[in-house]
C-alpha cells in the first residue's frame, strides 16, 4: 500500500533488538532515546548486534559499541561517501537490488569515487582503516539498521546528510526488510504523531501533499470547507517574514523558541517587533513573558487524554487522572473556542471524537479505533482497516518483482559548516543535551537536586592546558553573536578544538545567543551542531545572562 510521508522510521523497535550491525549515526540515544536504547542494549547483550557509533564526542554509549568513529563535526558526507566508494570497489554491494529497485546509481557511484578512504580520512578525522572495517561491516550483514538523530540533520546541509545515509541503505539493500531499515529516532513523544495531525506546512493530516488533488475532495467533503490553496510556512521561513513584517502575530502552542531558536538576541528582536502574540503552554517560559495573551494549557503527561505516537509509528492512547488545575484547559478545548469566536461550529465533545474524524482523513490510521487500542494496547501505522494488523516496517514494495516506482540515489558531497573555527573565533563549538535535563529547561530545571543542575562549557584538556583553564573556573564564550558565560567542565568525550554546551539552562547561561542562523534551505533546521567561538576567563561572580524584555516594554 502506498505510504504517505511525514518522515518515519522503517523499522519497529524490536528490529533494532533483532539486527546484526546497528549503525547510531550522530545519535546520543543512551542520553536522548534511553528506551529506545535499551532495545539495542538487549539486541547488543542478547542477540550478538554489533553497534557502531559515529559521533565526534566520545559519549558513554561508545563503551558498548564495537567500533566508534570520532567523525569531525560536519563531515558526515565525506565518511557515507567514503564507506560507499569501499562498498563499490569491493563490490560489496547489493547489485540486484540496486537495478530493480532504484535509479540513478551511475551518478553516485561517480561523486563517491572522490572519497577513497585515505582522502576522506583526511575531512573526517575518522583513520581510512576504520573506514574500510565498518563499511564491509555494514555491507556484509545479514541485517543492518542506521538510526540518526542531531548529529545528522542540525546542519546547514541536513538534507544532503540524510540522502548521504540513505543512500548506503540502497546500495547495500538495506531497506524494507524486517531488521533493515533507516531510522530518524523523533525528538519527543509526539513529534511523530504532531507531523501526523498535519502540524507541518506542506502537509495535511494523515502526510497527504496539500495539494494532492484526492485528498482537497476528500478534505472538503470531511470538512466542508476548502482546504487553503497555497502551503503554510515552515518556522524558519516564519521568521524571515517576521523580519519582512510580513507576519506581525504569532500564536505559538508548546514552544520556547525564544530560548530554542539559534541566535537569540536576532530572535528577541523579532519578537520584540511582533504586534500580537499568544502563547499556550502548561509553564510559564520567556516567550511567554514577552506574550499579549497567555493560555494556560493541561497537558502535562497525567493531564492528558488523547493518543501519542512513538517513533516506531505505534499510536498509542492516554489517559488523563487527574484534572487540570487552575483555569489550565486542554489544547483542543482552548482551541475549539478560539475557532468558535471566530464564527465557526465545532462541537468535539473528546479527543476520542477528533480521532474519529483523523481515520476519515487518512488510510494510514483508517482502522485504528479507540475499541482496538484499548485491547491491543498499540497499533503501528500504516493500518488501512480494521482487520489491518498494522505495520511493523515499511517499504517492503522495493523487494516485489516489478519495482513500480524506483528509488532514486541523491548524490551528494561534502560541505564544511558555514562558520569554520578561524584565528578569530578558534574553537568549534557544538551543541546537544544531557540525561537529566530536557530541551530548554522549562521542564527541568527547576529541579535543584539533580546533580549537575547548571551549564558547563565543556572542553578537551589539551585545551584547557593552553588556556591555563580548571575544572569550576568560569569562561566566557563569544560567537560574532553574543556572550554568555559558564563553568569549565573538563572533558575526555571531546577532541582539541572541540567545545560542548548545552541549551537546557537558558535562564543562566542562554547557549543559543551563540548559534548561528544558517538554516538547510529544505528543512529549514538550523546548524545548531557547530558554530566558532573563543573563549575568555570570566569573573565567578558575574554570570551574565542576557535579560529578556517583556513584549511592549
Ligand atoms: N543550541 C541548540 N538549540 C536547539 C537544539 C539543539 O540541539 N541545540 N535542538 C532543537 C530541537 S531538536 C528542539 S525540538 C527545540 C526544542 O525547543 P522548544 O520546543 O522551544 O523547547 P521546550 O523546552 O521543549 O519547550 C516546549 C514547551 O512546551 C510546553 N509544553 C509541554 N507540553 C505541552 C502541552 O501538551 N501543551 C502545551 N500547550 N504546551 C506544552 C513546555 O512547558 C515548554 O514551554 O530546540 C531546538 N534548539
Ligand atoms: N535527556 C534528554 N532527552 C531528549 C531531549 C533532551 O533535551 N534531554 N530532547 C529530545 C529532542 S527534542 C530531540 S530532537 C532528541 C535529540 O537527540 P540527539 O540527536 O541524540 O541529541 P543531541 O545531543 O542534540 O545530538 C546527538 C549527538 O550528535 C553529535 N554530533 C554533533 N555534531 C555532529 C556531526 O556533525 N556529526 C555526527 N555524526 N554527530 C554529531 C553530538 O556529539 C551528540 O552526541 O532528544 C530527545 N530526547
Ligand atoms: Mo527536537
């Protein structure tokens, strides 16, 4: 059956239990996905998975990995390109599938011949033997997965990254098989499911094209009203037109982006210049102190009831028990009364309701009921009716005889990051998260007794050598965009020129009026992964932080 499109993972997590070699490819999903993770633990513990981690940091998950390669941030498409050109020249590859089942491999076998290993060990840092190894690794298993996360996709090439990994899968017909699939692990609980719903710009519930003529009839039928003709924005174009004046309001639900947004003090600005702003959220952030209206929303994981979808596609229901305090509302309500004021009907009496509606959309969800999930207790998506007994991993058309829509290779090569270390601005620096905190700290860092409750600067010791720097000593750190400060942390996982911050403690230490705004013209994500800073000492008493003020003010 035909598969619509919000990005998913191909495969189930007791696949990655269930593999040979599982690639985690600018993934910390010990830290980020720790259930996920334990699957690949049992997979690594019991069924012999050899795991390959490429990351430039050494992370704790190194340990039980096979081989780790301490890519160079940034070089990612010289090291898939490299791994492919062995491939090729070993013949390692999967010649059957790649002539049945995609197009377009001339021109990738021509852009990787440029990568021999011992050139692209001179990008990626990553020694031309290692290379060899993990690519025969990856070719030669009966099975093989690659996972990625942030490492890959927070790059002003994110897209060209992706198509570099997904490349590998088709050369070596990794793809469509139970155990061998492509997987962008989702950020949070329901990023999967949000996309889903249609919270995304070029998309209507369920992944349809917004403008694929069978689902505008469809959606008008549903509905009653047209679907609007042209595509909504993506948050980055959003800001573009915020700075043309073009969008003078914004209505944000569940977001911080005035501390997760990269280069904050231009963002401030933008917020700043807004006429109108509404914020719905369960916690009181700094966007919200700069909104006209607040909402108070009940969501918070107990409060809520709905259904969530995981990153294996699995739609799953929860249940609220207990009610929400104060004047907080759920998000669907709110809304319902904000389209009613504008003149509308609608009378959604639960979230079970909506769900109704979703499966009227969409064949993905068409047979998963409320009833069914009650006693199946989750059921994987796409799952056309009812007797359907959902998707375990995707694309298995590829492995059909006539291959009726191929596959096409997107050559790509190697870029460096926008913002290069320089004599000026001499260490990179890179961005990401820790265990116990979450995303922009409005979640977690109130929460005092967690060890490590702060920001660090993280840094190699041959670094801190030179700049006479000690554990606890606080830097200052400067971008062309602007200063915070932070404690030294010393760091074995980090190679010299390498720094590591966090952005889970923007109230102290705002990480993100560092970042750069250079953003991947596809995806609109920003190189969050690496931007060139220098670092000073700073005086322990002064942390500076950059005061946020209140829209109007
Ligand atoms: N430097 C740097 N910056 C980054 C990144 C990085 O790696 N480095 N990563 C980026 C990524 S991947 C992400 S996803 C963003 C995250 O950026 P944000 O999404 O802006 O950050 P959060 O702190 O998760 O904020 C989520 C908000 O939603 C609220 N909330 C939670 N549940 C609900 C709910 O059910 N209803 C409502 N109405 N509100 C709710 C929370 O209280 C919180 O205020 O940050 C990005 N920024
Ligand atoms: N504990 C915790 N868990 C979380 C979150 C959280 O804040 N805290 N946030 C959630 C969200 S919204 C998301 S999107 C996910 C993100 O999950 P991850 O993507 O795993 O998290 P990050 O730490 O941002 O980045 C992952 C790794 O990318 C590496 N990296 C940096 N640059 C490069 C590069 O150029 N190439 C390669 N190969 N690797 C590179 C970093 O060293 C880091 O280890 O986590 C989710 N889970
Ligand atoms: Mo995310």
């Amino acid at each position: 059956m035909a598969v619509f499109g919000t990005g998913a993972t191909t495969n189930s997590y007791d696949e990655m239990e269930n593999t040979d070699v599982l690639i985690a490819w600018g993934s910390n999903t010990q830290e980020c996905h720790p259930i996920i993770f334990n699957h690949i633990r049992r997979g690594i513990k019991n069924n012999g998975t050899k795991m390959i981690v490429i990351d430039p940091r050494k992370i704790d998950q190194t340990k039980l990995a096979e081989k780790w390669l301490p890519v160079r941030v940034g070089a990612d498409i010289a090291l898939a390109n490299s791994m492919a050109q062995v491939i090729i020249e070993e013949e390692l590859y999967d010649e059957e599938f790649v002539s049945r089942a995609t197009e377009h491999f001339n021109q990738y076998k021509e852009c990787v011949k440029e990568y021999p290993p011992e050139v692209a060990e001179g990008i990626t840092g990553v020694p031309a033997e290692d290379i060899r190894e993990v690519a025969r690794m990856y070719a030669k298993a009966d099975k093989a997965i690659i996972n990625w996360t942030l490492g890959i996709t927070e790059h002003h090439n994110g897209t060209e990254n992706v198509f570099a990994l997904i490349n590998l899968a088709l050369l070596t017909g990794h793809i469509g098989k139970y155990g061998s699939g492509l997987n962008p692990l989702r950020g949070q609980n329901n990023v999967q499911g949000g996309g889903d719903m249609g919270a995304l710009p070029n998309r209507l519930t369920g992944g349809w094209d917004y403008d694929d003529p069978k689902a505008l009839e469809l959606f008008k039928n549903v509905w009653g009203v047209p679907v609007p003709e042209t595509k909504g924005k993506h948050q980055t174009e959003m800001l573009a037109a915020m700075e043309q004046k073009e969008i003078k309001s914004l209505y944000i639900i569940g977001e911080n982006p005035v501390q997760s947004d990269a280069d904050g003090h231009h963002i401030q600005k933008l917020f700043n210049d807004l006429e109108f702003l509404v914020v719905q959220d369960i916690l009181m952030t700094k966007t919200a102190q700069m909104a006209d209206v607040v909402l108070p929303a009940a969501a918070s994981w107990a409060e809520s009831d709905g259904t969530v979808t995981n990153s294996e596609r699995r739609v799953q229901r929860v249940r609220s028990i207990v009610a929400p305090p104060g004047e907080a509302r759920h998000d669907h309500e709110i809304l319902q009364d904000i389209a009613n004021a504008m003149g509308l009907d609608w009378n959604y009496q639960s979230a079970g309701e909506i769900w109704d509606e979703v499966r009227l959309l969409s064949p993905n969800f068409a047979g998963i009921s409320y009833d069914r999930l009650e006693k199946e207790g989750g059921i994987q998506w796409p799952c056309p009716d009812e007797s359907h007994p959902g998707t375990g991993f995707l694309h298995d058309r590829l492995w059909e005889k006539n291959v009726t829509k191929k596959v096409p290779f997107h050559p790509t090569n190697y870029q460096a990051p926008v913002e290069m270390p320089d004599n000026d601005y001499p260490f990179q620096l890179t961005t990401g998260r820790r265990l116990s905190f979450y995303n922009t700290g409005v979640q977690t860092q109130d929460y005092k007794k967690i060890k490590d409750n702060e920001e660090f600067l993280e840094i190699s010791q041959e670094d801190a050598d030179e700049l006479g720097f000690e554990n606890g000593d606080m830097a200052r750190i400067i971008s062309r965009r602007g200063h915070v400060t932070a404690k030294v942390k010393i760091s074995k996982k980090l190679y010299k020129g390498l720094l590591f911050m966090t952005f889970h403690f923007p109230d102290q230490t705002d990480t993100n009026l560092l970042t750069i705004n250079a953003t991947d013209p596809l995806a609109g994500t920003a190189e969050f992964k690496a931007c060139a800073v220098k670092i000073e000492r700073a005086d322990r008493k002064q942390r500076e932080s950059s005061p946020v003020s209140a829209h109007g003010d």
